[in-house]
C-alpha cells in the first residue's frame, strides 16, 4: 500500500511525504546486504536472530576463487531457516553437457550436521532453491566461486534467514518440553477455530530430516474432525510399496495414547487431496509425521474442519495400497471397487434401457 500526503499551496507542490508498508515477507524489514559483504560468518540467535546474507559484490558479478562460509548456530530444540531471494551463478560449458551436475560449477553447499562434512543440498545455475530448514540448531551455508575467470553477468546470491521456534509452523498452539525446549506439537481447538489450516515445517520448502510432528484436533462434544491435505509429498515409496518404517510416512489416530489406529493406514508418497482425506470417529483425532533422512519432499498444505456431520468420502477413501491391491482398505466404509462396480452396474442397465427403446 503506498500513501501520499501533499500541501497545495496555489497550485504549487510545496511538500510531498511518501509512505510504502508492505506485510508481503514474512521475514520483513531486513537489513540490505552492504557493498562489502562478508564472505566468513559466524552468527548466532542471540547476535542476529533474522537477517540477509549475500555473494561478495552482489549484485554485480562476484570475483574468482572465493569461498565463503557462514555458520548458523540457534538455540537448542530451535532451527535455523533459509530461504533464497535471489539466485544466479556462473554456469560453464561443462554444465550442460553433464546435465546441470553442480560438482564442478560455482555452487551453494547446505549442511547440516557439524561432524559430517558431506553436503546434503548442492544448488547452481539460476534455478532459485526452494526453501530450506536445518534438522538441529546447527547449519552451514558454503558458496564456491571455481577459479575459471569471466563470471560474465552471474551476479551471485541473496538468502534471508531466520531462527525459529516454531519450525516453520504458523498455526495452532505449539507445546514446549523440559527447560522450554520448543516440540513439532501443535494442537488445534474447536473452541478457537472451527475451520483452518495446518502444514509439515517448512512448507512449502522442504522439510527437514530426522523430525517427528504431532498435530492435535480437539472438538466439542458431538463433532468429528475432517482432515484433507493438498500438495502432499511425503517421502518415497520402497519397492514393497508400504507406508512406514524407514519411509517418511503420515499416520492418523483417534486415539491419544501410542500406537497404531488399525483404522487409519499410514500414507505416503504423492497424492491428490482426495486420497488423503480422513475423517475422525469422534471429537478427538491426532496427525503424526515422521521424516527420516531425506532432503527431497515438500510435505503439504493439511485442511481442517470441525463439524457434526459424517463425510462419506472419508475415512472410507482408500489408500494407496487398497488401490495398488496389496492390502485392504479400512473397513469403515465401501471401497473404490465397490463405488466402481456399483457406477458400472447403472451405467450397464441405462445403456440396456436405451437400446431397448
């Protein structure tokens, strides 16, 4: 929104004030990026708890046989977020012919555990990374710029960062552990809201590895919780197609005590909306996501709703296994099949009716 005052004084503009307030980044206002930027950084919560880091020169090309390195060190159970505004490296002949291998180009190195020196996110070129998170308090951003000279008009990089508490999960009320410690734990209150959203950390970056999440609907008494997720990539398939185990996965329970809800099959994978849809047997209905070690997935957009009435697509929309035809579906409601062979039957005896006239 931009507004202007101005003093009119016989057709003469005398003073003129321009206002501009934008809400459009969550990480907003940051400071520029100064002309001499630092190339080696250690930065703490309690120094600078969000900022911008930026290429040497940027935005003009960056020089030469550089690298640079910047440590992020947050509060423990906290994590560190990055998420790139800007991104242009050099990109050598090599490049396209070893389709886009960034091993041997100019390139922005994630990391994320302090005693493994192995990357586990390389980026080049000028695709623009996703948004990314840390699995602990700990992250290191590394950019190489190769000796090859003539970075033509590359003109290097520019993140936001931000520590926090809430893993990148903006909704619900977040529970803490012993001495404050924050937990991926949010619970969702019919009192408070009847209708709303929810989404893995990080969303719509990645999510992080090795991080469980709980997410808890409380209704009133009478009311079932309706769950759908859009956009949902949650981990890969093994070759047993099965949902769990070593696979990230998202579980369903109506129960608040551990364990499996027999109902409910673990899901994974990518799905259309539909298929993910699940609808609680009462008040009470709980969302469990595990990931393990895989930087990969973009997780999803999870919709709730509150309500005293009963979906009939959900809980009785199968899963991916009822569909693949290695495992039963719950037995709360009809599966596809029979949906299926029931639209065949009408479709059957409509065309009889009509060849019969």
């Amino acid at each position: 929104m931009v507004v202007v005052f101005a003093r009119l004084s016989w057709l003469v503009l005398w003073t003129i004030t321009v206002t501009f307030v934008s809400s459009f980044n969550q990480y907003s206002p940051f400071q520029q990026c100064p002309v001499s930027a630092e190339c080696n950084k250690n930065i703490t919560q309690a120094s600078s708890p969000e900022g911008t880091i930026c290429s040497p020169r940027y935005s003009h090309p960056y020089p030469a046989d550089i690298t640079c390195t910047y440590d992020f060190y947050a509060n423990p159970g906290e994590r560190v977020q990055i998420k790139f505004t800007h991104f242009n490296l050099y990109k050598s002949k090599i490049y396209s012919e070893v389709n886009g291998d960034c091993k041997l180009e100019d390139s922005v190195s994630i990391f994320i555990y302090e005693d493994y020196d192995e990357a586990t996110a390389m980026f080049c070129g000028d695709t623009l990374p996703l948004q990314f998170m840390s699995a602990n308090n700990w992250m290191r951003v590394r950019f190489v710029s190769n000796p090859s000279p003539g970075k033509g008009q590359a003109s290097g990089f520019e993140f936001q960062y931000k520590f926090r508490k809430d893993f990148g999960i903006t909704t619900g009320l977040q529970s803490f552990g012993d001495r404050n410690r924050p937990l991926c734990h949010f619970t969702y209150n019919s009192k408070m809201q009847k209708v709303g959203n929810f989404t893995s950390p990080n969303y719509p970056g990645v999510y992080p590895s090795v991080t469980n999440c709980q997410y808890v609907f409380r209704g009133e008494r009478g009311e079932r919780v309706t769950i759908t997720m859009d956009n949902f990539d949650v981990g890969l398939r093994s070759e047993t197609n099965v949902c769990g185990g070593q696979n990230d996965h998202v579980t369903f329970t109506c129960y608040s005590h551990e364990g499996p809800d027999k109902g409910f099959q673990p899901i994974c994978g990518v799905m259309q909306s539909l298929l993910t849809k699940r609808v609680s047997d009462g008040e009470y209905f709980r969302v469990l996501m595990t990931s393990n070690d895989n930087y990969e997935h973009t997780g999803f957009l999870g919709r709730y709703e509150f309500g005293k009435g009963y979906n009939v697509f959900a809980p009785t929309t199968p899963s991916p296994e009822t569909l693949s035809g290695r495992e039963s579906s719950s037995p709360r409601g009809p599966s596809l099949d029979v949906i299926s062979a029931t639209l065949l039957g009408l479709l059957v005896c409509f065309y009889m009716n009509t060849a019969m006239s």
